[in-house]
C-alpha cells in the first residue's frame, strides 16, 4: 500500500526542468558540437517535446554571451520562466543564489489531480 501511495504522488507531481546553460545551443539533433548550425532548432523542439509531456521548464543562463532570446523562448514554450546571471564571478554567484532561492523558495504549493 505504501508503493500504490507513493507512485500515485509521483504521478500527482507538476515535473519541472531547470536548464542551466551558458546559454549557447551547440548541440544539432546528430549531437554535433562542432558548430551552431542546427542547435536553435534542436533546442526548441526538445523543449516543445518536453512541454507536450507536461513538463514546465525554468532556465537560467550565465555569461553575458548566451543567447537570451533563445533562453526565453525555450522558457515560454515550457511555460515557464527565464532568468540570467552575468558579471565577475562573485557577481553571478550572487545572482545564482538569488535565483536558485526564487526557484526553489518561493514558489507556491501548486495542487494538481
């Protein structure tokens, strides 16, 4: 009874991705690496495959240099939110920390059957 009750509350759960990247999409769908050809493309349809599974996507990219339109839009199609850190090291681990606590301390409870 305890596994019937657990599975049943997993099932229950809202899934989330938190995508932590530079924000750069440099990966095509043959998992290339060697250029950014294909990577805004492959990287939207991924997210779109994971939202149609119910999955809501947060991101967080870091550098000044990611794409942040992208980020945001990976973040729309998730239905979630886009968030992004840059400047010295202790800049953006300060931003981080800010982020992680918003992500993981704010959120409301959210009831789903």
């Amino acid at each position: 009874r305890i596994v019937a009750e657990l599975v049943r509350r997993v099932q229950a759960a809202r899934k989330v991705i938190v995508l932590l990247t530079d924000g750069k999409a440099n990966v095509n769908e043959f998992g290339e690496t060697t250029s950014y050809a294909g990577g805004s493309a492959y990287t939207t349809a991924e997210a779109q495959a994971a939202a149609d599974l119910g999955i809501r996507i947060f991101t967080v990219s870091v550098g000044s240099d990611g794409d942040q339109v992208l980020m945001q839009e990976v973040a729309d199609i998730g239905g979630g939110e886009m968030f992004h850190a840059e400047g010295s090291i202790e800049e953006y681990s300060e931003q981080l920390d800010a982020i992680f606590q918003e992500l993981g301390g704010r959120r409301p409870v959210e009831l789903i059957q």
